[in-house]
C-alpha cells in the first residue's frame, strides 16, 4: 500500500493543493496515470495490473483530460494501443468505465468507429492519433492506469 502525500504551494493569496503521485506516475489535475506499453496484456489483465497498483484502467471522461494523454502518448512515439477502462462487457449494452460502472457520456471514437458487435473494450488506437477504437477484449495491448 502506498500513500498519496499532499502539500499545499503558497502563490500570492491562493492555496494550490497538488497530488504527489507514486515514483513512475504522472500527476494532471488531482490524478495520477501510469503509461504502460509493454509488456502488452488484454484488457482483463491490464485492469488487474491497474487494480494490483490501486489503481483501475483510466477513465477518460473530459477533452482536456484526453488530449493531456494523447500528447504524452504521441511524445513517446511507440507504435503501441493502449487499453482504458471502456467496455460494454454486456452485448449490446452501454458503454460503462470500468472504474464506477457509470455510462460513457463523452466519446471520442474514430470516424469509423465503433464498428463491430464483438468488440467489447475500448483501445486508444495508434494509427488513429489515438483516437478510440472498439476492440477484442483479448487483444494484447498496452494500458493506462488512473488513479
């Protein structure tokens, strides 16, 4: 177990709180993500990697949080996909994160997609700039760990 230190930063009359994230994590606005491209898993073992470091696959929920991650992953210029927590383990259900179980409001899919009934997890795709793409549940991707 580890343990999230806080610290306030003193700046003319306003007080900034600032997560301090575990050593190999990077901190945006309060959280912490962990960037994961090898060794790849599938989508089930990513989550169970994020859960290991108290963590779940991440929940991308804003434009500001997704281009934040989108630029990190573009500066590491691997040809890598990397899992997040969207699924819709239920065929023909709603798009949920995996980390609450609540229904995915912002999307950002490829053009093309999603596109198939059988793929049940959402991948940020390396050919699309990242953008979202369906896919197997068992494809064996990188992940992304949010806290």
């Amino acid at each position: 177990m580890f343990y999230i230190l806080v610290f306030t930063v003193f700046v003319g009359n306003i007080y900034a709180v600032e997560r301090v994230c575990p050593l190999g994590w990077m901190s945006h606005k309060n959280h912490c993500y962990m960037i994961v491209s090898k060794p790849t898993q599938s989508w089930f073992n990513a989550n169970i990697q994020c859960e290991n470091q108290n963590s779940t696959l991440a929940k991308l929920d804003s434009r500001s949080e997704l281009e934040w991650i989108y630029q990190r992953l573009l500066a590491r210029n691997e040809p890598v996909h990397f899992w997040i927590g969207g699924n819709r383990l239920k065929r023909f259900e709603e798009w949920r994160w995996v980390s609450d179980g609540q229904r995915i409001e912002f999307f950002d899919f490829y053009k093309t997609q999603p596109n198939q009934n059988t793929s049940l997890c959402i991948a940020l795709w390396h050919p699309f700039k990242y953008d979202w793409a369906d896919e197997p549940c068992t494809s064996s991707y990188g992940y992304i760990c949010k806290i």
